[in-house]
C-alpha cells in the first residue's frame, strides 16, 4: 500500500513538474533582438528605423512580444567587441548596420542568428559564403548599386568631364571595393581619375580640397567616415564649384549634386522581412543574402542651379524608378493577397490560439493533481484515525496568508517565512 502511494505521489509530482516547464516554456513570448549601429548618420539610422518600422507594421511590437535592445558604436572600433559580446549574449537575434558592426558580431557568434544591412560586399567583408548560400550564421541584405549606373548618370550632366577625384576611408572595406568599380567604370567611359584616401574625419576637410582643385568633379562611394563629415565636403563644393556625386541617398540633402543608390529606408524593411522568417522557425542558413530592392536616383536642385547644372536626365531616371516601384509593389501586394502563407502574422496568431487551448488543459491537469495530492492525504488520515482530519487543509493555507500579511506590513520575507510556518505548525497542533 505506501508503494503504491509513494508511486503515486511520485507521477503526480512529475507530471506538475512537466506541466509546469511546458507552461513557462510556453508564456516566454517575447523575441529579444539586438541592433548594433556603428556609426550615427543618417543612412544607418535610415535603415534601422525601417527595420524597426516593417517589424511594428507586421505586428512585431516592441515591449511586448519582441524587445529591442538598440546600441551604437559611434565609429569607435574599440567599443564594438564589448557591445558585440554584449548584444549576442542577451538576445535572440541580432542586427548589424554597417560592415565593421557586421563583422564583429560574426566573428564572435557561435549559435546566435545574425541579420545584416548596409554592407556593400557581404561576400568580400566575410559575413557569407556567397549570397545565394551563406553557410553560417548571417544573413541579411547589401545596399550596392553597379558604379557604371552613376557614372553614365553623371557623363549625362557633364558630357565634356574629363578629370574625377575620388575620396574614399582606407579602413572600410566597402569604401575601397566602391573605388575599384568606380575606377573600372570612370576608365571604361574614358575619365581620368585621381584617388585619394583617408583615415578619418580629420583628414576629410584637407583631402577634398586638394582633390577639387586639380579635378572638375568629386566621387564619393557610400562611405561612413565621409558621410558623417558630409558638410565639409559639401561646403567646400559651394565655394570651389566643383559638384560632388555618390554617396547614400540620405546626402543628397546636405549638398551632394545627385547620387544613384539605394533607399536604406526600404533596405531596413527589406531586412526586416528576413527577421521574421527566422522568428517563424526558419533557419539562417536557408535565408539568401539580398541585394536593395528599391533604388532611388536622387538630386538636388539648388546645387543644380549654384554650379549651373542641367540635371533633367536625372529627374527622368528618377520618374522611371517611381513608376517600376509602383509597379513592383502592385504585383507585390496581389501576392501577398493570393497566398496565404506569405502573411506570417496570421499564422503566429493561429499558433497562439491552440497555445491558449493548451495552456488550458496543462492548467486543468496540475490542479487535478494537486487536489487528488489532497485526496491521498484524507485518505490516507481517515484509514488511521478513523476521521477525516482536514488539519493539513486548514494549517498550510493560515500559514501562506500569515506569510503574505507579514511581508505586507514590511517584515523580512524570511521571517514572515518563518512566522507563516510557526502559525500552520500550532494549527496542525
């Protein structure tokens, strides 16, 4: 007989023990991801507000069932591989935005998912095998843009150039492959190219003056470092009349005459579409690296007209770029519409509804449990005493309400622990 009561009691508290790790298991909702910006301007902020915006947008809340743990490394490499450990420790997944950012949360990994924007050569900065197969860790998407497309746009409003500066930061990678096509392409067109680099924004001011006085236009390649000096480089343009090209989209504002490039806006959502693949159970591995969906040809009038430029054959790309991208988002949204598996949202609600279902049941189970623990006790009483002593029901619940009182009027919980007990044992007594 007490075998079999021991057995009993035995299963019982396994079965709460399971029940009660497939309920914890199961309320951990919340996806944790980390973001990880180098550097602060505004074609990164651009890309991680999209990021954060498409997630919001498909119903991936922030505070509630994801949480976003945003740091920036403001240019500093020495702060990246602290914030990296930091990130990858904490969070479920993590997004880097720019190469340097990128590639230190992939060489310190070793079982986090890893998403990536703003890299120019994903392949070249070592983040993934190749973009069809990645094979490891990371994902994500590139924001490069063919330098042959800028330097037609730019023969097209300056058919008699004949002489380019080109700046670019020595220690950024995507910097120095943007360089080479550009060289390529300024050579195949027949342009002479003087090529200058820099190691930091100290040097920006200095360099654009040396290169604008011995060429008739500047090409700068989508470059951190010279990006977040921008004005320099624009200002000194205004005084020395020498327009500047390239760049991010976002620079156009600050002075830059066109550029032709992706809108890191839409490279963010783009990103964040890949995030939620892997949120749904995909693997990252099984996830092709992406090149920008939405390219944008962007000028600024007001330099146009300051260096006396005729930029109308860039306001013409920029119409066609608008109608394809209308285009693309009407077929876009028809399939989307057609298939219904595209909608990850609807699927992770009706996962949640048989979650509840289960949550119910497994609630049902524990308490039957504990009760026919109950059960067993009176039975167990009333088999010795010949009574059905209900002491046990009486003693446990006064102690857990003296406990409670206790803490409440601010006792040490561990004497109101102890006092709890006291009041049960001379109840039971």
């Amino acid at each position: 007989m007490k075998k079999t009561l021991l057995s009993l009691v035995s299963l019982a508290m396994a079965l709460l023990l399971v029940a009660g790790c497939s309920s914890s298991k199961k309320s951990e909702k919340q996806v944790h991801i980390g973001i990880l910006q180098y550097v602060e301007h505004e074609s990164l902020t651009a890309a991680r507000k999209g990021f954060e915006n498409e997630l919001k947008d498909q119903g991936y809340i922030d505070g509630k069932n994801i949480k976003i743990d945003y740091q920036n490394a403001q240019g500093d490499q020495s702060n990246l591989q602290t914030i990296s450990t930091s990130l990858l420790s904490k969070n479920d997944l993590v997004l880097g935005i720019a190469t340097p950012a990128a590639q230190s949360l992939v060489n310190l990994s070793t079982d986090t998912p890893i998403l990536f924007t703003a890299i120019t050569d994903p392949v070249s900065a070592k983040l993934v095998k190749s973009m069809d197969k990645v094979g490891g860790l990371a994902t994500g998407t590139s924001d490069r843009v063919s330098a042959k497309k800028q330097v037609a746009l730019l023969k097209k409003v300056m058919p008699n150039l004949k002489k380019v500066g080109i700046m670019y930061t020595t220690n950024e990678r995507n910097s120095e492959i943007q360089v080479q096509e550009a060289e390529a392409a300024f050579k195949e067109a027949g342009i002479e190219t003087v090529v200058k680099g820099i190691s930091s924004t100290n040097d920006v001011q200095d360099t654009t003056k040396s290169l604008m006085s011995q060429t008739e236009a500047l090409f700068i390649p989508a470059d951190n470092t010279i990006v977040s000096a921008i004005t320099l480089v624009t200002d000194l343009s205004k005084e020395m009349k020498v327009p500047v090209v390239g760049g991010s989209v976002d620079v156009v504002d600050d002075g830059v005459l066109f550029t032709y490039g992706a809108d890191f806006e839409a490279l963010g959502r783009q990103t964040a579409k890949m995030a939620i693949r892997i949120m749904n159970g995909e693997k990252v591995d099984d996830i092709s690296a992406e090149d920008p969906e939405t390219l944008k040809a962007v000028a600024n009038k007001e330099m146009a007209q300051l260096l006396g430029i005729d930029i109308s054959a860039i306001e013409q790309e920029e119409q066609a770029n608008a109608q394809t991208k209308k285009t693309t988002q009407k077929s876009s949204s028809t399939k989307n519409t057609a298939n219904p598996k595209v909608n990850s949202l609807s699927k992770s609600k009706s996962s949640d509804s048989s979650g509840g279902l289960l949550d119910i049941v497994l609630s049902a189970l524990s308490q039957g449990l504990l009760w026919s623990i109950m059960a067993i006790g009176v039975f167990i009483t009333f088999r010795i005493l010949d009574i059905a002593d209900l002491t046990a029901e009486g003693s446990f619940p006064l102690g857990a309400a003296t406990t409670a009182i206790l803490i409440m009027k601010g006792l040490n919980p561990l004497l109101a622990t102890i006092g709890g007990f006291i009041a049960g044992m001379l109840a039971g007594a």
